[in-house]
C-alpha cells in the first residue's frame, strides 16, 4: 500500500514512527507493506519529529491528491475549505482516504461520503473522534449487534484539563486555561475547546454512528465551560458531583437529543474519574448495557493508532464508508433544547436576608419544579450568600421560567446559574 500524506505535522509525523517501529509486525497480520512514499508540508525545511530520508516531499498538496502510484491518502492538515478541495481530488482521482479532520466531517461530512460511495472508494475518519480511543469501531462493529441508546463522551481533552485543574487544585478558570496553554493543550485562541465547538464536532459524528442518521453537525445544542466557576465547582463537590463537559447523544422516542454542555455527574460514575487530558466515551446499548472506552484523545502516536487501524481495514476490506455505509437512514429528529428533561443544578447570589429562601421555594412551585436538595452559604464580607440547588427532572423550558423569575426578583444580585445534570445510568 502506497500512501500519500498531507501534513507532516503531530498526527502525520506520528503516523510515520509508528510505522517505521510497528511495520513488520503490521505486515505479518496483513500480509501487506504500508510505504508512506509521498508527503505535501508547508516548508520542506522545516524540522521533523520523524524520518522522512525515504519520503519524497513536496510543497504542493494537489502533487500528493493527483499522483497515479498512490493508493490511500491522509488528510492530516486540518480546516475545512483547502482539505475539503483536496479530498474530493483525492477521491476523484479514486483513491480512498483517511482523516483525522472532525471538522471537515461533521460540516461536510454527508457529501463526502456520497462522493467516496458514487468512486468506489473508502473515507475513513476513526482518528476524528477521540484520538486513539477506537470508539468508532466499536460502535459500528462491536456494538453491532445493540440498538444505541445513548452516549455521554468527554471527547475535549483540553477542557476535561481544565476543569480536573480548577477541582484538584481550586484554580478559577481563567488561572487553569493558562496553565494548559502553557502546556501546549490549549491553542492562543481556545475558542473552539472551551466553548465546545470541537466536542460538537464530535459529538455529531458519534450520533450519526451510533443512531444511523445523517450528519447533523447544525443541530448540536453546544455551551462551553467558560463560566463555570470555582463556586460551582465547590458546591457540585459538596453536593456530590463532580462537573464535566459532556457531549451527550441519546434516544428520546422517536427524536434523539444531541447537546455538548458542562453538566454535573455522581462521583461513583467512573467516567467522574477521568482528569486530565485524557478522554473517555460511555455508550448504553440495549443488549450490552453501558460500556465505558477509555485512553488518550490526542498526541501524536495515540492519534496515528486510529489512522493506521483505518489502513489496516482498508487492507483487509473490513468495513464500508462510516455513516452512509447502513442499509438505510433512521429518519430521527433532532430534539428541540427547550423540551430536554433533565435535572438541574441551579447556584444564585441573593440578599441574606429573612424571607428570601421562601420567595425562591414559592417561585419553584408556581412552576411545578421541586428542589431535591438546596446549600446555602454566607458570602464572606458581604451581605449575600451562595445558594445552590438540586432540582428533580423537568424541562429545559421550566428551568429556564424560574430562572427568569428569580433573575426579576430585588434580592437577586447576579444572573442565576443552571448546569445540566445527567444520571448515566
């Protein structure tokens, strides 16, 4: 197998080591060399983090997409507008090709696929999602057999790190944000981590494997962890929680919900022990029940595991194109984010005075809302105080009616905060 790669950077230089070490081993199972024999970079000067003594480079990515002798090529360049042209080059041209690119999939994922289907050919992308954590295998192979149910994923290294910093460390944000750029986990522009528009990406990939619906990148309900506070984070502990940002994906009839968010789980869910930069995908099937997938979501061999597994089926004709390769299409709605039920973790800033807590408790009921439990704490050196509450299950559109009424309220001395919070059972 002759490949091409476009970009030579963490995951494409990862890609080349591990061949280089795993080559022989990769060839007894298959019964096939993988030669990486051509790869477009930006600056062909550059320094490496692998040997390219025997790989011919070339500044020009088309010169990669239109040569006749290759036969796979991996998209490892990112963005959505140069990589989109390549890859339809590629493909045209009747190559398959590998991606790492969730991004690319999930915006453009559904013509993509057609296009890989009408050339004959494979589009591959386990490396999207996850990095090393083969959980797209799992769920079109392993989990074959089951009717998906739901998926809760931490699938966003760089803000799981964040908030295991601000909860083992009692950093605030914005403190935790610029220990995991000086890092390396968070880009100068960490807007697509911690607002979650990475874990929507995604997030939207998943559903469309696990539920056999088209790609619905455009109806992800998706809320970052930037106002997540040391409170918060205090409060949910207290109350036995520990606060992840979650990509969730989960049947609701004959609709699926799909929504990324910070969101309270109990400590005694293993998936509340997942710190750092690692990642981890929590999928309920109905006749396997819950399994938990586990390990690094990024770095550049764990990530170049899921593109050579890509590789290795290509080779052994193991699997059809993701998504478009089911028989047929489940016509699931995506639900609307009013009507989610869940329970809530709501925290407020009130005036510490008499009568204020029956005032909040009068709210919850003229809006048929019951409070599980309630803390409530002096803000020292004020006159305020912390409340936080634990609702029982309602609607998304309820939580946000008491809400607005306590945010009309005089005593109420700052917006009310609400974090979604999910069983897993």
């Amino acid at each position: 197998m002759k490949v091409g790669v476009l970009g030579l950077g963490t995951v494409g230089g990862g890609v080349v080591n591990v061949l280089r070490k795993n080559g022989d081993s990769i060839e007894r199972r298959t019964g096939e060399r993988i030669q990486v024999v051509l790869a477009g970079v930006r600056n062909i000067k550059q320094d490496r983090i692998c040997d390219t003594s025997d790989i011919e480079l070339t500044e020009d990515p088309f010169a990669v997409v239109n040569h006749p002798d290759i036969d796979v090529v991996l998209e490892l360049i990112g963005g959505t507008e140069l990589s989109k042209d390549l890859v339809e080059t590629a493909i045209n041209n009747g190559k398959h090709v590998i991606t790492a690119n969730k991004a690319l999939i999930a915006k453009h994922g559904n013509e993509l696929i057609q296009l890989a289907n009408d050339n004959k050919v494979r589009l591959l992308f386990e490396a999207s999602v996850a990095g090393g954590i083969p959980i797209i295998k799992a769920l079109e192979q392993g989990l074959s057999a089951n009717k998906i149910e739901s998926l809760a994923g931490i699938i966003n290294g760089t803000g799981n790190f964040i908030l295991s910093e601000m909860k083992d460390k009692g950093r605030d944000f914005a403190d935790a944000l610029a220990e995991a750029q000086a890092l390396g986990y968070a880009e100068a522009d960490p807007t697509f981590d911690v607002e979650g528009i990475d874990s929507a990406h995604k997030l939207s990939i998943l559903a469309a494997i696990a539920f056999g619906t088209e790609l619905q990148f455009d109806k992800v309900y998706t809320k970052g962890i930037s106002e997540v506070t040391a409170e918060d984070i205090r409060y949910a502990t207290e109350l036995g929680y520990t606060i992840k940002h979650l990509g969730i994906a989960k049947r609701a009839g004959d609709a699926i919900e799909m929504r990324v968010h910070p969101t309270l789980i109990s400590n005694k869910q293993l998936i509340a022990n997942v710190n750092g930069v690692m990642n981890a995908v929590l999928v309920k099937g109905d006749a396997l029940g819950t399994s938990l997938y586990y390990g690094a979501g990024a770095g550049d061999e764990a990530t170049a595991s899921a593109v050579i597994a890509d590789m290795i089926d290509i080779i052994n004709n193991q699997t059809s194109n993701h998504i478009l390769g089911w028989k047929s299409q489940e016509k699931l709605k995506v639900l609307d984010a009013d009507l989610i039920e869940s329970e809530f973790y709501m925290r407020l800033l009130v005036s510490d005075k008499r009568g204020v807590l029956a005032e909040i408790t009068q709210i919850f009921s003229q809006n048929n809302v019951s409070i599980e439990s309630l803390v409530q704490k002096q803000v020292d050196g004020d006159n305020n105080a912390h409340i936080a509450i634990i609702t029982n299950k309602i609607l998304t559109r309820d939580i946000q009616a008491v809400k607005l009424a306590i945010e009309a309220c005089e005593f109420n001395q700052d917006s009310v905060k609400i974090i979604h919070i999910e069983p897993l059972d």
